[in-house]
C-alpha cells in the first residue's frame, strides 16, 4: 500500500510543480541558453532501482566537461568549473527542478537515496547497495537535507578531498540510507519534503535531528 500512495504522491506533486514553476523555469531556460556554453540541460547516468542505469536530469551548472577536470564529480565551494548562473542554482537546488520529469518517467520518487554515479555508489559496503537496490532514488531525501551545504563542508577538510569523502562523507551518507529504508514511511516522507524547503529558508537550522528520530550520529568531521 505505502509504495503506491508514493507513486500516487510522486505523480502528483510532480505535475502540480511543473504546472506552478513553469514561470519561474522558462527564465531560467532562458537565462542558460544565452550564458555560459549555451546549454539548459545536464544528463549524467545515475544508479536506480534494480542497479538500472538511467539518465538523470538537472539544469547545466557546471562545464560539460568537468567530470574530467578537477575533483571530478566533487564540486566544491567556488569551484572554478561552475557556470554564471551555476552557483546561484546549486546553492538554490533550482539546478535539481529538471528531475521533476525524471519522477513523472518513475526513474525517480520525490523522496528516496539520492540517485549515484557507478564512482559514488562502488565506494558503499554491501549492505548499502544491497539495500539502494531495491528502493527508487529520490530528489530528495534525508542524505540530501543534512549535506544541504556540501560543498561547503568538503571546503572546511584538512585532508585531500578524495580521502576525506571516501573516509567520512560516503559511510555517513551510507548510514542515512538505510535508516531511510527501514523507517520510510509516508509520513516521513512527508517530513523530508518539508526539511528540504526548511533548509533552505534556514540553512544552519539542526530542525532534521528533532523531526526524524534516532538518525545516525553525525560523525565529527576532522
């Protein structure tokens, strides 16, 4: 019954957004069209349910190839490959609106893990993509709320950004995920739609550790 009143939601909320941000995501079209290297969309393959690939949809942020240059697919605080419009997007989470359309296709849910690249996923014990295997990632999700300034956090590490993801940002992440999977429910989906909106009012706002009960500890990030 939960997994269809989530599609029903999923469905739902999906083209009612697309219906009342239409507005707000023509100008922003627009915008990209003309700046940067004139392109709207980013298409990049994502893990989904079932360990099948699938073509995620975000607005274009970031150079096209920036997947190659740098940290690769970190991206931290002024990170030099961000587009014009690119940070004004990402600190907004405009940039993620596109997968609208991936939930209306049921790649994704409103709510769920946070869909992966094969680099991010490969670095999950067994448990975890065992347990990303048989749930639909989501827009959001309770990962997605409290590393809502990831960038930020990666900037602040006294250590190479590969090692520090890899040692404390990728378990903890792992540790959020399936806390989700065993107590996901409708209304706590409901909350984590919420927070995300939270969040972004009040960034330094703790409100997930009170809505959501016994969550992984944070682990205290050198």
């Amino acid at each position: 019954m939960y997994i269809l009143i989530k599609r029903a939601i999923d469905i739902l909320v999906s083209f009612t957004a697309l219906l009342f941000l239409t507005p707000i995501l023509i100008p922003i079209m627009i915008g990209l069209l003309f700046t940067g290297e004139h392109y709207i969309f980013y298409f990049q393959k994502r893990i989904g349910l079932g360990n099948k690939p699938f073509s995620i949809w975000k607005f274009a942020t970031m150079l096209k190839n920036s997947p190659n240059l740098g940290t690769g697919t970190i991206t931290l605080r002024k990170d030099p490959r961000v587009l014009p419009m690119g940070s004004f997007l990402r600190k907004t989470k405009i940039n993620e609106l596109p997968q609208i359309f991936n939930v209306l296709f049921g790649d994704m849910s409103i709510v769920g893990p946070r869909p992966l690249t094969q680099n991010h996923f490969d670095q999950y014990s067994q448990e975890v993509k065992d347990m990303l295997f048989k749930v639909k990632p989501g827009i959001t999700g309770v990962g997605s709320v409290i590393f809502r300034d990831e960038e930020a956090l990666i900037a602040k590490c006294n250590m190479p950004v590969d090692e520090y993801y890899l040692k404390y940002i990728s378990p903890y992440k792992g540790e959020l995920e399936v806390w989700y999977n065993e107590n996901r429910s409708t209304i706590i989906d409901l909350k984590i739609i919420f927070l995300t909106a939270w969040v972004i009012i009040k960034p330094n706002s703790n409100l997930v550790y009170k809505l959501l009960k016994n969550l992984p500890e944070n682990p205290l990030f050198e």
